[in-house]
C-alpha cells in the first residue's frame, strides 16, 4: 500500500462512518413523524349496529375516517344481481383491502358482509378520497343524468363522478380502480361490532 | 471528491449564476487560518453542530406540543400532557425531547468554553471588536430562547421560573405594571403568555441563525485569532479545508460522545439540565421550596440576588452585561493573548472562578454564608472590568514571539 492508497482508504472509511451515523440519526426523526402509540390505540371502534333501521345508512368514524354502514332491505340485496357486467370487479378479487378472511362463498362475495343485510364498508371513494353520496333508489327517475340509466341503486360520488352498487362494487367507465375497501371487523354479540 | 465536485460543470454552471461555489470555498475551503490553532478553536464549529440540532430537534417536537394551558384534569394541563405524549407515545419522541433538553444545557456549556477561549486569548481585541460584540448578542438571545423554551412544559419551574423572570419587568419605575401586563399578556403567567412565549421561541432561534451566520461571515473578513495573539505571517497560513475540517470534526466526534452520554443515560443531569420540579405540573397557588434557574443561567441571577434591592439588583445583571460588551474597549492592552500577560491571566482565573462561585450560589437555596459568597464574587465580577483599563499601565508583559 502507498501512502496515497492508504488516505484513499481512510478518508473512504471515515466518510462512509459518518454518513452511516448521520443517516442513523435521521432513523428516530422520521419514526417520530410515523403514526404515535395513542393514534395507533385509538383505531378500533365499537358499534351497535341494531341502532340502524332497516334502510338507512349511518356514517361512523373509523381511525378518523368515514365508514358505511347500511342496513339493506330484501329489495336492496335483491338489487345486487344482475349487472355484473356493468362492474369492474364484480367478486372482489382485484386486491387485499377489497376483500375479507370471512369470504367463502360466491354470494358472501356478492353481498361483501358478515351478515347479509349489514354492510360495513369504507366511505372512502377509492379514486381520491371523497365520501360518496347515496342514491339507493334504481334508475334516474330520483337522481337524474349523475347515474346511468340502468342504475340498480348504490353511491355516487360527486368529486369525479365515479359510482359503486349497493355493496360498493365500482362500477366500469368511472376513474375509482376498486370496489370501496372493507375495513376489517367482527361481531363481538349479536348487534355489536368491532371495526379495527 | 469535493474537489471533483466544486470543479463539476453543475457546480459551475450553479456558481456562474449564485456564487455559490465561491461562497463554500471562501468560506469553507481556503479560508487562511493560523497553523498554530488548538482544541480550544474547535468550539465554534461545535456551537454550529449544536445549534443545528437544535432547530431539527426543536422542529420535530414542535410537531406534537400543544402551546395551551386547557386543563385536563388532576391539575395536569394540555401542554404538559402533549410533553408526556411526547415521551411515552410519540416514536422516539423521548429521544428528540432529551436531546434538546440535553442540547441547550450543551449549547451554554460550549459558548461558554467558546467566550474563555476568547477572554484567554485576547480574541476580543481590534480588529475583533465587534466579533465580540454578535458574541455577547448571542448569548443574549440564546438567553432569551432558553428562558422561552423552558416554559413551554408547563411544570413548576416553567411557571415559577417565567413568574419570576417576568416580575423583573415590573420593577421598572413608571411604567413597569404596564410593561409587566404586556409581557404576560395578563395579570399573571397564564395562557396568554403560554401562546407568545411559544411563538418567540420560533423567533429567537431565527435570529439566532441570522447573527450566527454574520458572526462566521465576519470572522472570515478579520480572520482567526491565535493562541499566540500575534500577527502571522504568509508561511504559517494553511487553509482551513483539510487542516480545520478535519480538526473540527474530531473535536465535534468527541463532543457528540459526552452529549450521547447524557441523552441516553443521563438526560436530567441529576436535575442540572431538567429540575426535577418541572416533572410537576405548574401550579399557580403554589411556590415549590427551591426555585433557582437552570445552571447556565445561575451566575446571572446571582448578581441578580446578591443586591438587596429589587431595582438595583436588575440593574447590576443589567450591568454585567453591558461590561461584557464594553470589554472591547475596557481593555487597552497592546498584547492579545493572556500567554504574555502574567497579570492578565491571574485576574482572568480569578474571574472565572467567580462566576463559578457566582453559579454555585445561584443554584442552591438563599442562606446567609452563601448570601455573603455569593456578594463576593459578585464584586470579583465587576472589579475585573473596573481594573481592566488600568493593567496596561503596571503590567510587564512578556516578549512576544516574532512569528508563530
């Protein structure tokens, strides 16, 4: 080694440990930026969902965001066949968050909740993020041009016009990529569920 | 490498249009320094690493403080929670908090080892007078930044502290109460004063930034001063880069390993650098037995003490002061460094000493032996600025080297 190497070498190695123990230090600024213990412990939340009629819709916040929860009628979930050809993803296949450990069947896959009647689905359009409107009755007679003439009934959201059916499956020719995410959650009685 | 990247057409083509490259190798690269400088010298680059950590770590904790009294129960208040947020909740929110806690005390610690080097050498002298002067600025608004910060906790010493240090206002005649009310933004520290104190201490540290750049900048027209104190010559100029970069960050590597030791196993320096009333939340109805400042901050409030009159008393810390930035000019000896200068360097130990003695006192309770030390040391202060511009006239000083 010539004494010319022998720098080389040093000043390699000595910039390379300071770079490493500057980008170290950066590790803790950017962990504290990340979500906090108590953000974290605040993501679950508890519903009765026996408090909604059969019919309606009601909003709760979930890890601050809004989630649907719609209590459908015999009508409503007869409502779901049939225009398969008008989704993008009509068995929620396309990726994880649109679907659930509990899917086993085709029908399950179909209605998109635990129990038939009750859907617990994401309010958060999957384009950007707008929450979108209900119009849960079929056709235009109600909502006018913003749907499409064979609507079976579903949400439409009103940013960029994109549209979902009545178990938040999105409809094609609109620019949200996938179904309305379902948030994870179980019963934990009868009437009461646990999102998170 | 950097020479192969100051010398890249991106560099030029940067330079061509902002000076940019000039301004690193003026400033950062061939900037002419003595051969002679010691470790005493690294402490100017320390202060900068300290300052930077500072304003990253102050950054990031301002990202989750909350600046509001609110009550949350059990005399607990929305600031203080935010603050224990920080570290229990937060990732690594313990971390950045004690390093800035750890931080300021290890900025004062650095200053002040940075103004000895200065005393000793005689760093303060033409053609560096005013070098002097944005130091004394410095440690003024570094002054003001810690006494904001510290109540941003909202523990005992936040409120008692800043209660205290406010009152200082009042005592002005005439228009004190008015001056008081206006500080506090009510009729005491409250939520008010909790909301300003906040957004000073954002403002502080801007300023801070400001004078600190114009100190460096000042420093590379007039240059660096020597252990020697003596003119250089051409041959015992080297360039800072590699010489002082290399120096420097030795003597920061060194550095961060004593602040890495109080971060991590240390943070409250058995209650020097965060008292361990202030892990109590503030209570207006009640005054904690022991109140003194934080230790960089004693020996000034000793002054403050040792005067038993509350106007006089604000005027003689007021005065130390405004020795510090007449120093200049007090002292009119032709020799700089205190190498030469045998009588000098006897009051310059002496002078230490007292403010050691001056912070000792600071720190612990009023009793009448300390009183009476502590009034001591208070007259070793001033006495050394009233015998200052007489020394030149009786002291030998010693021959000076040549050259370096």
């Amino acid at each position: 080694m010539t004494d010319q190497t022998r720098r080389a070498l040093l000043y390699t190695v000595a910039s390379g440990m300071g770079a490493a123990g500057v980008a170290a230090t950066a590790v803790p600024f950017v962990r504290s930026i990340q979500p906090a213990a108590d953000t974290l412990a605040a993501a679950v939340t508890e519903f009765d969902v026996s408090s909604v009629g059969e019919g309606m819709l009601k909003t709760i916040a979930w890890r601050g965001q809004p989630v649907f929860v719609l209590h459908r009628t015999a009508a409503m979930l007869e409502s779901l066949h049939g225009h398969d050809e008008l989704l993008r993803d009509p068995m929620s296949r396309a990726i994880p968050e649109v679907q659930a450990d509990w899917m086993k069947t085709d029908e399950q896959r179909i209605t998109r909740s635990i129990k038939p009647e009750i859907l617990v689905v994401s309010a958060v359009c999957t384009h950007l993020g707008c929450v979108p409107g209900i119009m849960p009755t079929p056709g235009q007679k109600d909502w006018g041009e913003a749907v499409p003439a064979n609507w079976p009934g579903g949400w439409h959201c009103a940013c960029h016009g994109s549209n979902y059916d009545l178990s938040g499956r999105v409809f094609k020719n609109v620019p949200a990529p996938y179904n309305l995410f379902l948030p994870p959650y179980k019963y934990t009685n009868d009437t009461t569920i646990l999102i998170g | 490498m950097i020479k192969k990247i100051l010398d890249s057409s991106a560099a030029q083509w940067l330079d061509d249009r902002t000076h940019a490259v000039q301004y690193i190798r003026f400033h950062l690269i061939d900037y002419p320094t003595p051969k002679n400088l010691n470790y005493m010298y690294a402490f100017g680059s320390i202060a900068l690493v300290v300052l930077i950590l500072q304003v990253l770590t102050g950054l990031f904790l301002a990202m989750d403080y909350k600046a509001a009294t609110l009550p949350t129960g059990n005399g607990f208040s929305l600031a203080f929670d935010s603050v224990e947020r920080i570290m229990r909740d937060v990732n690594s929110g313990w971390l950045i908090r004690y390093m800035h806690a750890v931080g300021a005390s290890a900025f004062f610690f650095v200053i002040y080892l940075h103004m000895a080097r200065g005393l000793y050498y005689g760093s303060y002298k033409k053609p560096r007078e005013f070098l002097w002067i944005m130091g004394v600025m410095i440690l003024v608004i570094m002054q003001a930044t810690v006494f904001f910060g510290y109540l941003l906790p909202w523990g005992q010493m936040s409120f008692w502290g800043a209660t205290v240090i406010t009152n200082i206002f009042g005592a002005i005649p005439v228009i004190g109460d008015w001056l008081l009310q206006l500080v506090r933004g009510g009729f005491s520290v409250g939520d008010p004063t909790l909301g300003r104190f906040f957004a000073l201490h954002f403002l502080t540290p801007l300023l801070l930034v400001v004078v600190v750049l114009w100190h460096v900048m000042a420093l590379h027209v007039v240059h660096s001063n020597n252990p020697t104190g003596v003119e250089t010559s051409e041959k015992n100029i080297i360039p800072f880069h590699p010489y002082y970069t290399v120096k420097d960050l030795f003597g920061i590597g060194v550095f961060l390993i004593v602040y890495s030791y109080f971060v991590f196993f240390n943070p409250t320096g058995n209650g020097l650098i965060i008292e361990v009333n202030n892990f109590n939340p503030a209570n207006p109805m009640h005054t904690p037995g022991d109140i003194s400042p934080v230790w960089y901050l004693t020996p000034w409030y000793e002054i403050l003490r040792s005067v038993p009159d509350k106007l006089l008393g604000i005027i003689g810390m007021g005065f130390a002061y405004v020795c510090l930035f007449l120093l200049p000019w007090l002292d009119r000896s032709p020799v700089r460094s205190a190498r030469y200068r045998p009588v000098y360097r006897m009051m310059l130990i002496v002078f230490f000493a007292a403010i050691a003695t001056l912070g000792y006192c600071g720190h612990h309770p009023v009793t009448p032996e300390l009183t009476l030390v502590g009034r001591i040391a208070s007259v070793v202060y001033f006495a050394f600025f009233f015998m200052l511009p007489f020394v030149h006239k009786f002291e030998k000083t010693k021959p000076l080297p040549e050259d370096l």
